[in-house]
C-alpha cells in the first residue's frame, strides 16, 4: 500500500512543479529577473526533474515482461499501443500547430495569439488529450498495479491541468474563448 502512495506523491511533486511554475504571477516573475529563456531553461530542467521523480516512483522494472507470452495479455498490448500511438499522432498534429514553447509562452519574437485552426479547430487542448492518451496505453500496454496507479495519478493531474489551463486562457482572450469554447470540445471533439 505504501509504494501506491509513493506513486501518488511523485505524480503530484510533478503536477505541482508544472502547474506551479505556469502560474501566471510566478512565470511572469521568474521571466522578469531570468528572461523568457531563462524560464524556459527553468521550466524544462525542472520538468524533466520532477517527472523522473514521478516516474521513479513507480519502481517498475519488468518492461520487457511480454517477452515472457505465457504473461501476455494480446488484446491489452494492442489496445495500449494503439492508445500510444494515438496520443503520439495527436500530439505531433497539436505540435505542427503550436510549438510547445509557444504554449508556454517563451517564444519572445510573437504576442500569444488565440489558435483554433488545425486540430485546434476541434479541440481545445489536444497535447492534453495525447497525454491522458499515452498514460492510458501505458496501463493497458503494463497492466501491473504500480503502473496502472501511476497512469491514473498522471491522467488525473493532467485533466486538472487542463481545467486550469481553461481558467488561464478565459482570462487571456475574454469572450474570444468563450465563443471557441462553443466550437471545440474540451478534451473530445463535440460530436456535430
């Protein structure tokens, strides 16, 4: 029971990190005393700290547990696979839209702008959804209990994630979003 709430507590330095460091009072004074690159340099190199410490967590060592068919499930390998790769495709088509470091508003050669063509046009945080996605294929791809508490723990912070985000952006572009609101789903696409 222990080791589950170690795989919380990982999966939520993470979230705390990430959420902490995009609020807006905090990036704004972190950006006033290092720069945009400054906080990007900042952003990433703490990230990738706290989500190895996440990761960690999970101290899951059997990766190549499906060499081993009499363990294999075929149906919960292909399902998680098609879920990687699925959050994979979404993420790359969000991408080709908007960069990363655009969505963290590092970029110092543009003023955010509100984007909603692409897959944007039908979904408002695609690289959420990718996330979620990835997680979840993640649990079906290794259905032991440390990785799928770790899925889960991870899915949910990034949902919250993205409901904060939505707070964010309202406050950024005002009833600009609130009419892309009616236009993209959430998460989802809004079935038409």
């Amino acid at each position: 029971m222990l080791e589950y709430v170690w795989i919380i507590l990982g999966s939520t330095l993470f979230g705390l990190q990430h959420s902490g460091l995009s609020h807006l009072p905090v990036k704004h004074r972190i950006i006033e005393r290092w720069g945009k690159s400054g906080y990007a340099l900042i952003f990433k190199m703490t990230s990738a700290a706290a989500l190895a410490v996440a990761f960690l967590s999970m101290w899951f060592w059997d990766w190549l547990y499906f060499l081993n068919f009499t363990l294999v499930n075929w149906f919960s390998i292909f399902f998680g696979a098609m879920l990687i790769v699925f959050g994979l495709v979404v993420s790359a088509a969000a991408s080709q839209i908007i960069s990363v470091s655009t969505v963290a508003d590092m970029r110092a050669d543009r003023q955010p702008e509100l984007i909603t063509h692409g897959i944007y046009s039908r979904i408002r945080h695609p690289l959420y959804l990718a996330t979620v996605a990835i997680f979840s294929g993640l649990a079906l791809l290794y259905p032991f209990p440390r990785v799928i508490v770790f899925s889960i723990a991870m899915s949910a912070y990034t949902i919250i994630g993205a409901v904060l985000e939505e707070r964010k952006l309202i406050i950024q572009y005002g009833e600009s979003y609130e009419e892309y609101k009616n236009q993209a789903g959430f998460l989802l696409p809004h079935l038409r």
